[in-house]
C-alpha cells in the first residue's frame, strides 16, 4: 500500500531478511542510524493491510441455489402459496397455524368411496357424535342436514396431535436453539400427513381444545412429529432454520 500512514507505527516491526520496500514514511522524518529500525536489516514493516473491501453477504452462487432450492420445493408442493379456502371456519378458530398444502385434502379424504353420487368416508374424531360416516357430494361439500343450515364447505382435515402442541413444542426448540424454524418447516410440522385424519366439523370442534395449557400432554408425540420431519428435511437438503 503506497502512502499508507502506518498505524502500526507504535508496533515493533518483524525482524525479516526481504528487500527494503518503500512504506511511505515521510521522507523528511529523521531516523537515528542506530535506530532499531535501522539497526535490523530489511527490518520494514511489511504488515500491509488489505483494502477492505466491501463484499454482499449474497452471492451469486448463493442466489443460484437458494433459486433451486425455491424449484425444488415448487415440484415437491405446487400450491405452496395458495391460501387454504376449504376450512375457513376452522382455520380462523386456530390463529396463526400455517395453511394447509394444496394436497393436503386429497391426501385426507382421497380413500373416500364414491357411490350412488356421494364421497363417503368414515370419521377418524373418537367420539363421533353424526354416525360414524362423513357425506360428501361429488364436489366434496360435506351433506350436513342441520337446522340452521350452515354453508356449505369441505369437511376439515384433522389432526391427531393438535396444532396447539406442536406450536407450542416448535416454540421452545426455537427457544433453545436460539433462531427460528422456516414457514416451510412449520408448515410441513403443522400438515405432516400421517398426522391428519378425516372427521366431521361437529366431531372436531367436539374434540379437547388443546391451548399451551394442556399441550404438555402432546409434548411427547409433538416431539416426535418434528424429529420426523426435521429428519426428512436434512434427508432432502431443504431448508430447517430460517
Ligand atoms: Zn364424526
């Protein structure tokens, strides 16, 4: 670095043996032959110091994957980013909890039998307070003949541990590793499939309301669930940790 102002000028130079490189001291400046900058051969402050240069914390090879990473969760869930419009009702009941993906129903529900014009499919809620069997139309509106009639939508996708405790356990493994989990990882928490099961509204809203209070009860089984599906992530390369 030419006529860098040494701040290193109160630092001892290295002894070295190289050629004496002009460091920009001024020229005027008086130095004793028997200083020890003299008196060591060569001895010159070699410590030059690499312009800082600013770098973007993104690169361009960063971008690049982060591009195929976006692709390849595209593939694995085409309608990743579309609203959820099948249980509105529910889904407002439980604030906060991720939308499902656009299988997530089919998924569900896809073993229904279809006969005589009706989707039937038996109701998973221990305690099924309308029959044992959900009814749906071809275009899988749940038949509710109830007074007052209700709107009529899709039957909700249940789960078995409830949201309420793995949003509670997901929490805490924030807590204790000290950053966040991805939406997409919530996600896959909130909807991991072998969780879900089919069930009448009545027979879901009939079920425990599970809150912070009583998700200790899951706190085993919701554990279990993220192992699972952090498991599957680092298996797949997808992103875990936001
Ligand atoms: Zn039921």
């Amino acid at each position: 670095m030419p006529n860098q102002t040494p701040k290193q000028k109160n630092a001892l130079p290295k002894a070295t043996t190289g050629p004496k490189v002009s460091v920009g001291k001024p020229k005027h400046k008086k130095i004793a032959k028997t200083s020890i900058v003299v008196l060591r051969a060569g001895a010159v402050p070699k410590r030059v110091r690499p312009q800082r240069q600013v770098r973007s914390l993104v690169t361009p090879q960063m971008l690049a994957q982060l591009e195929a990473l976006d692709k390849q969760i595209g593939v694995m869930d085409p309608g990743r980013d579309t609203a959820d419009e099948d249980d509105t009702d529910y889904r407002q009941a439980i604030g906060g909890r991720p939308g499902q993906f656009s299988n997530t129903f089919t998924q569900t529900y896809g073993s229904a039998t279809f006969q005589g014009g009706q989707f039937s499919i038996a109701c998973a809620e221990p305690g099924c307070i309308r029959g044992g069997t959900i009814l749906m139309t071809a275009k899988w509106v749940e038949v509710r003949n109830t007074t007052p009639p209700v709107p009529p939508r899709k039957p909700p996708v249940c789960h078995d541990v409830p949201w309420a405790a793995l949003e509670v356990e997901l929490a805490e493994r924030e807590r204790l590793a000290g950053k966040r989990f991805t939406d997409y990882f919530n996600k896959s928490v909130c909807w991991y499939q072998p969780n879900l099961r089919a069930g009448h509204a009545e027979c879901n809203g009939m079920g425990v309301k599970t809150n912070a209070q009583t998700a200790p009860q899951f706190k085993k089984a919701a554990g279990a669930i993220i192992d699972t599906v952090m498991a599957d992530f680092s298996t797949q390369n997808l992103p875990i940790w936001a």
